[in-house]
C-alpha cells in the first residue's frame, strides 16, 4: 500500500475521483497506485504536481539517486581502482551483449577495439540489426591533445594512438547506423556505454588511461548516475565533427 500518496491526498484535501481527474486517468487506476503499482514517470509527474509534492517523496523507489543509504549508489555494480582491473570477460559481454546502443568517448580506445578479432564486423551487424553506435574520438591535431599527451608524459605518442584507434574504425566508414566524430575539448572522464550498462573512467591527473580508476554502471533511474554520465556524452556529442566528413563519405 502506498502510505505516501495517501498521506499526500488527504493532506491536499484530494479523493481518488478528483485526483484521477486532475491528472486525466480512471478513477480505478488511482485505487491501483494506492494499493502500491507505481505510475510511469510522466504521471508520477503530473500526480506529484497535482499533489504538490515532489516524485522523490511519492515514490522513492523510483528515484534511487535521492534516496539516502545504500539504494543512493544502487546503479554502482562495480567499482575498480584502474580500469586495468576490470576483467576483460566484462568488457566482451558488455559488447557483445549490446543489442540497441553503443556509445565510446575517450582520446583514444583500441582496447576497445581490439578485444575480439572481429570487434568490426560485430559492430557493423549490430548496426545493422537497429542499434545506433557512436565513436567519439579526439582530434589527434587539437590543441587538447597536445596537452594531455604532456600531462600524461608519453612522448609525443597520443596523436598517433589516437589515429591509430581511429584507423580499426575505416571499415565501418559507409555502414548505417555508425557514426564517428572527433571532439577538441578536454575530457574529465572516458564513457564506454552498451545499452543500460557503462564503464566510466574518471581521470587523475598525471595519470595515464589504464591507471584512471573505473566503475561499472546499470541504469535504474533518468536521475541517476548512470544518465548524469549518458547526458555529458549527449553534450559532447553535439560538439564533435563527423569523420571522415561528409563531403568525403
């Protein structure tokens, strides 16, 4: 039973009939949230302003991101001191488990890349069976690059690992559904997304790729971590340039 919203009606002053009125559902559906099935976000929304409440108050256990305790750091499946420690069996399920969406931003990722023999032509299936898969990459001639190749001192060598990561990438330059962009800002953190699961490496600094640690994530909730992270990658993504361009593809 839901203890929450009813206290939230009576203190509004609100019956079930005029509550599913204000919020455009059958009285028989309010009865239904009132004894405990939870309203999809929207109407949790809409119920929650009806109400004047918040969802969090309402419904807690749809946004584990608020709670307070362990429900807080729900969507933290793992956590790695390096991203060498992550087992490679998990990044190879994670891939090869994606079946509709495959997001990677970082400077330069071949491990990625690298951990099946046919990393390509599993990619370009899943292109083709529906899934959207995105590959942000660094420009290997950005100021930023530079910069961090100084910071991490490796010798001059980030560009060409970069161009490197990006070279495994030619064949899949004319498959729908693939897209590859180059961005010139700095990165905070690399984002490896496969559908609802991510691996996020937060950077040290002076640190080199492997060495940044690393958490696995599985969305729960749009207000979690996992969509704080899903939300930056969106926002770098609108900043990268297509390659190869599109004049040349």
């Amino acid at each position: 039973m839901s203890h929450r919203l009813r206290t939230a009606m009576l203190r509004a002053q609100l019956e079930p009939a005029a509550l599913a009125s204000a919020v455009g559902v059958d009285v028989k559906t309010v009865n239904r949230w009132l004894a405990g099935r939870i309203p999809h976000q929207r109407t949790r929304l809409a119920v929650a302003d009806a109400l004047g409440e918040t969802e969090a108050d309402l419904w807690p256990q749809s946004r584990p991101d608020l709670t307070v305790g362990a429900e807080a750091t729900a969507e933290v499946v793992g956590a790695y001191a390096h991203r060498a420690d992550i087992p490679q069996q998990l990044w190879t399920a994670l891939l090869v488990g994606a079946t509709k969406r495959i997001d990677l931003l970082g400077y330069a990722y071949p491990f990625v890349l690298e951990l099946l023999p046919d990393t390509m032509q599993r990619l370009a299936d899943k292109a083709a069976a529906g899934a959207r898969i995105r590959l942000a990459f660094a420009d290997p001639d950005c100021p930023h690059v530079a910069e961090r190749d100084a910071l991490e001192q490796i010798g001059g060598t980030l560009p060409g690992r970069i161009r490197n990561a990006i070279n495994f990438c030619e064949p899949l330059h004319q498959v729908p559904g693939v897209e590859i962009g180059l961005h010139t800002v700095h990165l905070y953190n690399s984002v490896f997304r496969f559908d609802n699961q991510m691996i996020v490496t937060p950077h040290l600094y002076r640190a080199r790729g492997y060495q940044h640690p690393a958490l696995h994530l599985r969305e729960l909730s749009p207000h979690g971590i996992f969509g704080s992270y899903a939300d930056q990658f969106e926002q770098m993504w609108q900043t990268t340039t297509s390659y190869p361009n599109q004049e040349s593809r």
